[in-house]
C-alpha cells in the first residue's frame, strides 16, 4: 500500500493547522504578510516533512511543495475572506460548510500534483 496520501495528508494538517500560529490566523484575511507567512510555514512543512519521510526525487518534492505553496496563498487568499465575513454575520453553519470546502480545494489540489510530480 502507498502510504504517500496519508504522510502528505498529514503534513497539510500540521502546516495548515498545527504550525500556523494565533497572528497569522487571526490576520491573514486582512494582512498580506500574515497569508504569505502562513504560506511559507505551509510550504516549508511540506517540503520537509516528505523529504524527510520519502526518498523521492528532491527536486520533484520541491516543485510540489512550492506550487502546493502558491495554490494555498491563492485558496486561503480567497476562502478566509469568505469566512470572515460569516464569522462576523454569525453564521456558524456556513462558516464551517465555507472551511470544509477550503479544505476539500486543498486536498484536490495536493492529490493532483502528487500524481503528476511525486508518482
């Protein structure tokens, strides 16, 4: 069995959640510099975290990892927007519906470059 989806799976959570830090939750919809942080913290995760673990070409983690980096500034760039404005209007339900489609963007996004640079 290919135990790659659940290790990149895995480092998705600790760098989505785990490593993002209270400043840049609480800022990103609203700081450039707190989304770009969390990004880089993203992206840094990734990349090490299955470098690490696999012994895959590093180049080719690399170019995952970066462009996985990009495709999360973008997704949270638009998402937290989103859920901010629901947050503020008090709608919980959307809110959550809105944070589990930014994941979904995420996990499709990180499924389709694994097939074509890590497979």
């Amino acid at each position: 069995m290919n135990y790659l989806i659940i290790w990149i799976m895995f480092a998705h959570w600790a760098g989505d959640f785990v490593l993002q830090s209270g400043w840049m939750a609480t800022n990103k919809s609203k700081n450039l510099k707190a989304l770009f942080l969390h990004a880089a913290t993203y992206t840094t995760t990734i990349i090490a975290l299955i470098s690490v673990i696999f012994s895959l070409e590093i180049k080719s983690i690399l170019l995952f990892g970066l462009l996985n980096g990009v495709m999360h500034f973008g997704i949270d760039g638009i998402t937290i927007r989103i859920t901010s404005h629901l947050w503020q209007k008090k709608s919980v339900h959307y809110f959550f519906v809105m944070i589990g489609f930014d994941q979904f963007l995420h996990f499709t996004a990180l499924c389709l470059t694994m097939h074509f640079f890590l497979m």
